[in-house]
C-alpha cells in the first residue's frame, strides 16, 4: 500500500498546488539539495505528467530565494529583538492566513482542508508527512504503529490479531479521541467516508444511540489513509472503533498550528510551539467541562454495544 501511496500524483489532494501556504520555508533534501517535487515523485516511481509538479518547482524555488533574502536582512530593522520577534511572528501569522484564504477561495474549504489531512509522502520536511520506514520494506509500518501494536496485543494482552479460540471471543470497542475540528467544545463521530468498510455500523450505532456524526467536520477525510484504529490495528468483527473529535478553534486557526509549528520544528527554532495548546487543549473550564461530558457519553454508548450484538453486526 505504502508504495502505491508514493507513486501517485502528489497533487492527486492539491497538496502541491498548496505548497507555499502549507510549509512557508525552503524545504531542502538530506544532501542539502532544494526539494524537487517532479524529481522526487519520478524517483518514487510516479509515471504521470510531472510538467505541472516542475512548474511548481520552479515557484517554490522562487519563493524559496526571497525567504532566504528576507531572513537574511529583516533583523536589522527593528533594534528590540523581543519586539522583532514578536512583530515577525504576527506578521508570518498573517502570511499564512492570507494564503491559507486565497487557496479556501479558489479551491472550496473541503478541498483545501482535504489537501492538507491527506497528507504526502514524499516531501519529509512537508507538514502531514506520512513516514519514511516504508521506502525500505513494503509492509513495513512506522515504527509509531509498530509501538502501538505492542502496546495493544502484547502489553494490554488484546491479541487482536490473534486467531486462538481464547481470545477470538473477546470483542474490543476503540475510542479513539481527537481535538482541533468541529464547533467550541461539541463532539461528533468522524469517519474516513462512506465508502469505508465501517461506515455502515458506525452510522447504525450513532442514530441508534442518539450519538451525532456532522458531515461537515468528517468532510475532506475520505482521501485519507492510515488512521489509527483502521483495519490495520482494529480489525473487524473483533475490534470496533470510533473517533470521537472534538472541536476546539476555527479550523483554518488550527491548520495555521500545523503550519506553524512544523515550520518552526524543521528551523529548529520550535518558536510556534505553544500554538499546539491553543489549536487543540483551549484553556478554559467550559471547554473541559463539556468535552468531558462528551467523553462520557460515548463511554456509556460503549458500554451499552458491549453487550448488545444487533449493533456490531
């Protein structure tokens, strides 16, 4: 799977066409080479027209002189540094925004938020990378999945995978919680689209259960792949799993987090940090108060399909 992920169009989301809204910075390979999207997705084995991704380039590389030019002379304007820094934070802020606006414009809110949550796998720098440990072994999953299945089948002793006739019996509900989409402090269902091989239960649990699932904060995902409580690590009719995401800020504030925090991950400056608790962990009681209703609802619904198989069939 991982290979066929690598050798499609990079551009199959818009990603590409995104690129400058999304990583902000001159991305550069490991022999210290700009980043090239035509060379790199022939490399991976893309046989489609690449003019369009070498067009890009060529933009990118571009914009990737005046940044350096930019970098090279902007601190010699303001003598303060801590007001510098400050000033030229809201000022990248702005910048973000501002591209972030112009792609919603012209390519629709669902198509830009689906470029940006498909994610890539050929620009390692890029935000919503999806991995390397692949590109040595086609069914070698990241090592963060590898921890996860031992955790899960060995630690916690679930064996998910497991055919024995001692653990085949035993049923596993997975919720699996997220922050960042959706309205303040509301929770929804989110699911990959409906054409996933869950989607038929999960909508027959959420109306039988009175539980909410909003279209609207699942939309965009159904280009994604790999989510966490997928087949590969929950796996049907043993494992049952759910999203449950629940809504912290305007969601073109939380992309500016990702966009941010990784850009100021891959300059080693890591100054956009704090922007991960603002985007995903809001800091007020009312947001706590009503998430943690939210958890135990579905914690309760959890409950009641444990012991009632007309919802697992």
């Amino acid at each position: 799977m991982f290979k066929s992920l690598q050798s499609r169009d990079p551009n199959f989301a818009s990603y590409v066409d995104m690129d400058s809204a999304l990583n902000p910075f001159p991305s550069v390979t490991a022999d210290g080479e700009r980043f090239s999207w035509a060379d790199t997705a022939r490399q991976f084995g893309y046989e489609g027209d690449a003019s369009k991704l070498a067009k890009q380039d060529e933009m990118i590389q571009k914009r990737s002189i005046r940044l350096e030019k930019h970098s090279d002379t902007s601190r010699v304007k303001i003598p303060c540094d801590n007001l510098h820094s400050w000033i030229e934070e809201r000022m990248e802020m702005l910048h973000v925004l501002r591209s972030m606006a112009k792609y919603i414009i012209t390519l629709g809110y669902t198509n830009a938020k689906r470029a940006l949550v498909s994610g890539q796998y050929l620009k390692p720098s890029g935000t919503q990378y999806g991995g390397g440990s692949h590109q040595y072994h086609e069914r070698t999953p990241e090592n963060s999945v590898v921890a996860l299945q031992h955790a899960i089948n060995d630690f916690a002793a679930f064996h998910l995978n497991s055919s024995r006739s001692s653990t085949i019996s035993r049923r596993v509900f997975w919720i699996d919680v997220h922050t960042g989409l959706g309205k303040y402090a509301t929770d929804s269902i989110l699911h990959a689209g409906k054409k996933s091989d869950r989607y038929d239960w999960v909508l027959k649990l959420t109306e039988a259960l009175g539980l909410e699932s909003h279209d609207d904060v699942s939309s965009g995902y159904d280009l994604t792949k790999g989510f966490v409580n997928d087949a590969l690590n929950c796996p049907l009719p043993r494992c049952f799993s759910v999203t449950q995401e629940f809504g912290t800020r305007p969601g073109v504030l939380v992309a500016l987090s990702f966009i941010l925090d990784n850009k100021g991950y891959q300059q080693g400056t890591h100054q956009y940090g704090y922007m991960n608790s603002f985007a995903f962990y809001p800091n007020r009681i009312s947001w706590r108060q009503k998430s943690l209703r939210g958890g135990m609802k579905i914690l309760n619904a959890a409950a009641k399909v444990s012991h009632r198989d007309e919802y697992l069939l």
